[in-house]
C-alpha cells in the first residue's frame, strides 16, 4: 500500500486589497507545492478572505485550502462564507477554533 506525500504552503492574504504579493507567493511556490493553506486573520489581522485567496491560487491552476476560524464567525457569517465558497468553486477548507481568547471584552458564547 503506497502513501503519498504533499506539500503544503502557507501563503499569506493580504492586508490591503492588493493581491499581487499572494500571486508572487503562488508563482514562485508553484513548482514544489501541492497544496496552498491561506490562513484565516493570522495573528488577529484583517486579512483579505481566505476564500477569495484560495480561489486566486485556483485561478493561477494551484489548489486553494481555505482555513476559517470558527471563534470569529458567527452562525450568518459561517452560513456567507458558505456561500461565498461555493460561488467560487472553493471546495477545501481547514476548519479550526483557535484558542480561547484571554485579553479584551467579548460577547458570551
């Protein structure tokens, strides 16, 4: 029974609403990835959506794995980026939690 191995690339979504950088980082990572993972508000930044990025590494012939951050979605913006997803032929996600925010005022959950 063989395995496959594959690599995996983090690229990093942009802060503005530039999207040449993660076309740099796509072209130059092409020739040995498999697989691009675009984080989802990396370090508590507003990045572009991981789903628009993930279709930009798609459009370029990669394959886009966009991660979402369950502790910054509601249950309307989960069902959005659901949406947006499908409208954008992203089919791969990383779903994660994140650790349990200790600094600042935050609604209950």
């Amino acid at each position: 029974m063989g395995s496959t191995f594959e690599i995996v690339c983090e690229i990093e979504p942009p802060t503005r609403p530039d999207i040449r950088h993660v076309r740099h980082q796509i072209g130059v990572l092409s020739p040995v990835a498999h697989a691009f993972l675009i984080p989802d508000n990396r370090i508590g930044r507003a990045t572009v959506s991981s789903i628009a990025v993930a279709h930009e590494v798609t459009a370029m012939g990669g394959r886009g794995i966009a991660c979402l951050n369950s502790r910054d979605r509601n249950l309307l913006g989960f069902q959005r980026d659901m949406l947006t997803a499908a409208a954008y032929g992203v089919h791969e996600f990383l779903f994660v939690h994140g650790d349990k925010p200790s600094a600042g005022t935050r609604s209950p959950t």
